[in-house]
C-alpha cells in the first residue's frame, strides 16, 4: 500500500477542493454496524421497521424497534481516529466539506463543522407538521414520542423507505461535487443511490478518487484512483502523518 498511500498524500497535498464522502464503514470502529452484509443489522431486524407508510400505521411497534437500534445502541457510540482525523484536516483547511451517508451525528461530534447529511440524522425528531426537536428533550421510555405543539407521532429526523432526501444536503452534496478536485471515499460500498451519485459526478467532472475500505467494492473498479485497503481511522492516520511531512 505505501505506493498508493504516498500517490493519495500527493493527490491531497496538491489539491485545493477535497471533499470526503463516508458511508457505514467509518463508524463500524464505532462500535456500529452497517445496514447490509452478513453481521448487518438487516440480518437481525426486519427493514420493514423503516417504511414510512408501515411506520405510521404501527407506530409502537416501528419506534421500539427504533429506540433500540439508533438510540439505546447507537446512542453509546463515540467517534473514532477516522472521524476524528477528518475533523482536522477541515481545521487545517485542506478538506472542504465531508458529504456522509451515515445518520449517527459522530461527524459532527468529532468536530467537523461541514458536514452535508445525506440521510438525515438520528440526533433530531420530527412531526407531519415539520416540527423539529432534539430527540434528546425526549423520554424514549414512553412510546411513541408525540410532538409538543401538535400531538403528531414524531419520527427519528433520517429518511425512511418511501422519503425523498433532504433537499439542503442533495443541492450541497452535489454542488461539493462540482467544485471537487479530490474526494476521499471512505466506508461506502457504493450500492445505495442517489448518495453514489456524489462520487461519481465528481469523477465526470475530473475529479481524482481515493478509496479507503477494507475490501474492494462498486467504486473500486468503477470510479476509484488510489485504493487504500484497511481500516478506516489506521489509513487516515498515516494520510495525517504523510500531510504534515
């Protein structure tokens, strides 16, 4: 990999728009799983819990499913040296804006300030109505959360089976895509559309593609450049370490 690793350190040393784009796989050294695969939630849960019509006609039975997962388990989670690195290579102003495929909110936690949230994210509730709130203002042990100004069953604030996606993050992920001379892929498999779009319009539009995963995956022999295999928070903390050389 140090031929790759040294070719992607001069990709980001030279560049002067790099964009990150991360799915499931950065926050698995988080303690979370992804969705799909053999240990994937959708292995263990039914995604039927996700649906927008079945969750409105089974409200209770969609949100103890949900508290579980995103909540009780989730909520446990902490953002690991991946994150962590992304955070400062933004507080150097080497990387613009990190696009994620992910709801845990560990971006932001880890202090990145860009962050374009594909999905939504777990962090904030909302109503019918677009009432929003903290989901931490919520006592989760009594299901399901209704909203305070309207009485309507709140839903988590990430996008179900059946929702669009938010407006904002698509507008911003694409136009980072369109200014984009870098983007560092890492932990997205490419199978979930239109987030796979991202990449891809950047490839278009001549933009270099640095993948980090474990394994290869659609990007790899679609779109990538330099593929560097490994964890996560292990590669990025060599890329941190080749950009202060």
């Amino acid at each position: 990999m140090d031929q790759d690793l040294e070719e992607a350190i001069k990709l980001i040393k030279e560049s002067k728009y790099t964009v990150a784009f991360t799915g499931a796989g950065i926050s698995v050294e988080s303690g979370i799983p992804p969705f799909r695969g053999e240990n994937g939630l959708w292995s263990k849960y039914n995604p039927e819990i996700l649906d927008l019509s079945y969750f409105y006609s089974h409200p209770l039975a969609s949100w103890k499913v949900i508290k579980e997962i995103f909540y009780d388990f989730f909520g446990e989670a902490k953002p690991n040296k991946a994150h962590l690195a992304l955070a400062e290579l933004e507080n150097k102003g080497i990387l613009k804006s990190v696009v994620t495929q992910n709801i845990d909110n560990l971006h932001t936690e880890a202090g990145s300030k860009e962050v374009y949230e594909f999905h939504g994210n777990s962090r904030m509730l909302v109503c019918k109505n677009n009432h929003h709130f903290e989901a931490s203002l919520f006592n989760l042990e009594d299901l399901p959360p209704k909203c305070t100004k309207c009485n309507e069953t709140l839903k988590p604030d990430f996008i179900f089976f059946g929702e669009g996606i938010p407006e904002l993050a698509y507008c911003k992920s694409f136009e980072a895509a369109e200014k984009a001379d870098v983007i560092i892929v890492i932990g997205s498999t490419g199978e979930v559309y239109p987030a796979a779009n991202m990449p891809k319009q950047a490839k278009a539009n001549g933009a270099k593609i640095i993948e980090i995963n474990p394994e290869k995956t659609l990007f790899s022999e679609s779109i990538t450049d330099v593929f560097l295999q490994g964890k996560a928070s292990d590669v990025m903390e060599k890329i941190l370490i080749g950009l202060k050389r």
